[in-house]
C-alpha cells in the first residue's frame, strides 16, 4: 500500500471487514444512546462506567475468561450501583461515580499485573486503553451484535418513559413514570454501549464516540428521533472513515476515529454558525431596506 493514500484493496482483508462491522455496530449503539447521555448531561457517569469496566476486565484477564465478558458484568454491576445509590442514599451520584472509576481502574491494574504469564497472552494494555478495531474477532461481533440489539428493542419500547426522563424527570415522575427503574434501565443501556466501544476506541476515548456525534446532530434538530438517526450516521462516517484514514497514514484506529469525529463537529459547527450569521445579516438587511413583508 501507499502510505498516505486511501486505498480500496485492503477491503480483501477479513480483518479490516469485520472492523467496519464492528464499526458499525457501535455507531448504531453510541448515536443511540449518546443522545440520551449528551441531554441529560450524563458524559461524566459514562466515563466512570467506562473506567470502572477495565476493573472487570482485570479480574476477567486474571481468571481467564474474556476481556468484553468482564467488562459487560463490571458496567453493569457500576450502573445498578449508581442508579441504587442515588434512589436509596444521601450520596451525590457525582460522588459514587468518582469513588467507583477510581476503584475500576486500580482493580483493573493489580489483577493485570498479577495475572498468569498466559493469560496475557494476545493482550495490550495499550489497547485496552486506545482501542484496536483491527484485533476484532468473530465471537467480539457476536457479542456487539446482540448488545446493539438489546438496546434498539428496549429503547423502541421505553422511548416516551426515556423521553420525559430525559426532559423532565419530576414532572415524569407525577405523571406516574417509575423514574428510578427507568434511570437504572437506561444505565444499564449506557453500560452496554459502552462494552460496545472498547475494542473500537478503548476505555480512554469512549466518552469522545459516545458524545461527540450526538453533540453534533444536536446542532440541527432538536428532536430526539432525528437527533438519533443523525448521531449513527455520524458516527458511521467517522468509524469507516476513521478506519480508512488509519491504514493509509498507519495511525492509532482509535484515535483517528475520535480525530475525525472532532473534526467533523467542528465544521459543522463552524458551518452552522456562519449559516445563522448570513441568515441574521441578511433579516437586518431586508429590515432596514423596508422590503420586510
């Protein structure tokens, strides 16, 4: 291949296919359900789940079981945490989320470090924390398809109770929503996405895929349904597009995706701001002239 030029060919490889599926997959679970982290200002709960799934996948390295498994356990058992520690005690969420990122990522490195010689075997460190989308095997697509699923189907049949949670939650509350289930649910639904994006991004950069793209499909609706279609689409953009420009500049495919999901917020945004200007310009323009209708 050429360096610094996008080639085509290396579609031939089954590893760079399954990355694309892979990518695709959690663009679909992250435009989803980044919405709902982005609206409800929940960016940091997302990376502590993040941060306290590398404790699980510490201890599931150390006993010899897969990575994802143990992460998929360790951010669910933080979200139930949190979503119960906020229902039944007087402690900030804030606060129990600091407390239990911290404990992930010192339990994370003490059973990896202590973990047999084999059962390091084909595991990066580096990885775990950046991400490495090209490393993806069959059984992680597997497990990213049937998480992805799992969060379609129960945000399809909670979306109202979700929504007014989102906006509202003391007036979804008097309306008679079980605001605490559905907190805890959509915790849990956080947790998965967030399983879904560490081989993709790593543990470090989640919160970036998670954000970014919802961030950027709110610059042009407000509505949920449409701010969601946007976000996957973004996100599908910048994982494949991430991916190509990756290979062809032999760069971190973790961190590119996140690059160009970066760089395509900030000509939107750019973009859109000159739009409001011209448009506001051109109102005053009109005003001034007398031609306003």
């Amino acid at each position: 291949m050429t360096a610094g030029l996008i080639e085509l060919d290396v579609l031939n490889y089954v590893f760079f296919q399954r990355a694309l599926i892979a990518g695709v997959l959690a663009a679909l679970a992250c435009g989803i359900i980044g919405v709902y982290v982005v609206v409800r200002r929940s960016v940091f709960l997302a990376d502590g789940i993040s941060h306290a799934a590398f404790g699980g996948i510490g201890i599931a390295v150390f006993v010899g079981l897969e990575p994802l498994l143990g992460a998929l356990l360790a951010s669910l058992a933080m979200a139930a945490v949190v979503g119960i520690a906020d229902i039944r005690t007087r402690l900030r969420e804030d606060s129990v989320i600091g407390i239990l990122w911290v404990l992930g990522m010192a339990i994370g490195f003490v059973f990896l470090y202590r973990a047999p010689p084999e059962h390091l075997l084909g595991i990066s460190v580096s990885s775990l924390f950046f991400g490495n989308i090209l490393y993806i095997q069959e059984s992680d697509l597997y497990l990213m398809a049937a998480l992805c699923a799992v969060i379609i189907v129960v945000v399809a049949l909670l979306y109202k109770e979700l929504l007014a949670l989102s906006f509202d939650e003391e007036l979804a509350r008097i309306s008679g929503v079980h605001t605490g289930t559905l907190s805890i649910i959509l915790l849990c639904l956080i947790a998965l996405t967030v399983v879904l994006l560490i081989n993709v991004v790593g543990v470090i950069l989640i919160v970036a895929l998670l954000a970014i793209p919802a961030v950027t499909a709110g610059l042009f609706t407000y509505d949920m349904r449409k701010m969601m279609l946007l976000a996957v689409i973004f996100g599908i953009i910048c994982c494949i597009g991430g991916l190509f420009m990756s290979d062809a500049w032999d760069l971190p495919s973790g961190s590119t995706i996140v690059l160009l999901a970066g760089g395509v917020f900030g000509i939107c945004f750019v973009w859109k701001n000159a739009r409001t200007r011209f448009a506001f310009y051109r109102t005053n323009s009109t005003d001034s002239s007398g031609k306003m209708e």
